[in-house]
C-alpha cells in the first residue's frame, strides 16, 4: 500500500493532481483549494483505497491529516470522499477541536455529511481525539520502556513529566523512583 509520495506536480486537474515520481505518474485526489497551494513539488501523505473497478489515491498534506482520515473512515457510513472533505474543511487542529466540541452544525456544513452521520462521527470520535502531549524521542522511548514494564501510558506520562535532563535510560530510573512511591 502506497503512503507517501514526493515529486514533481505534472497536471493540476479538478479535485486531483497528477504527481511524477521516478518516471511514473500518480493521480491523487486532493481538495481544490489544497492542490493549488502545491506548485511545482509534491509531498503528500496517501491513502489507497482499492475497488472492483480500480485504485484511489487520497492525498494529504501531513500525517495528522492522514491519521484522522483513517478514524474517520473506520466509522460505518462515512467513505474516504466525505472523510477527506471534512479533513480539508479547516485546520486540522480545528477540525479536531469542532469535533471534540460536538460542533454540529460545523459538520453538516461539509458537502455531503448529513445530520445523522455528523452526530455518528461525533458520538464515536469525540473521546478519541483527546490530544496527548508531544514528546520527544527520548521520552517516547521512555514511556515505551514504561509500558513494556507494565504501568498505563498515561503513568508513564505522568511520571514522565517534568523530567528534563539526563538520558532515556535516567529518565526511566527516575520514573520508577516516581512510580514506586
């Protein structure tokens, strides 16, 4: 399955681009408004949706995008057309944030999406998009050393937290100190 494409722009076309990579040329279906903010250079994050009659490419400009592309098409009724259009109706983050909120009316003004599955998509995804904190490299491997030790993410996190200095393997020990208590 394709997930990322890099290349040079070959044809801007209605509701798609047509990205060259390595001698081949890629039709992925991206939002006006976004296929025109790509000039000449390409980096999108795909999906690939594959049917009796052919292949999709669905482009996205991050991984955060992506990422809520797939919780959105994990949801019975709602297809990779309107999961993307509602992916590309603001920012991301505001997206999410309307979402969360149980914003509605934000929802169905989204070419497509009806009442009832606004309200499916909120009932199912409004706990799930809880932001976690960014961690770095370090922490992340921490935390997963955490887990692996058998305590939640989220006391992994918790003892985490506030841990500045030292390598992964101090911030663990520390963590533990913390976690002990």
């Amino acid at each position: 399955m394709m997930a990322y494409i890099q290349g040079r722009i070959l044809y801007h076309g209605v509701g798609y681009v047509i990205v060259e990579n390595q001698g081949v040329g890629f039709k992925i279906t991206i939002p006006e408004s976004a296929a025109h903010e790509q000039q000449e250079a390409a980096t999108l994050y795909l999906h690939e949706v594959m049917r009796d009659d052919g292949r999709e490419l669905f482009g996205f400009l991050s991984m955060a995008q992506l990422e809520l592309f797939w919780k959105l098409i994990a949801i019975s009724g709602v297809g990779p057309k309107s999961a993307q259009k509602i992916v590309y109706a603001d920012a991301i983050d505001q997206v999410k944030a309307k979402i969360m909120r149980g914003d509605l009316a934000a929802l169905t003004d989204v070419p497509g999406i009806g009442k009832k599955t606004a309200q499916k998509i909120i009932l199912e995804l409004k706990g799930v998009l809880v932001e976690e904190p960014e961690f770095s490299s370090l922490d992340a491997d921490a935390i997963e050393a955490l887990v692996g030790l058998g305590y939640s993410r989220r006391d992994a996190q918790a003892a985490l937290s506030g841990i500045d200095e030292g390598d992964t393997e101090s911030r663990i020990r520390l963590a533990l100190k913390r976690l002990s208590r």
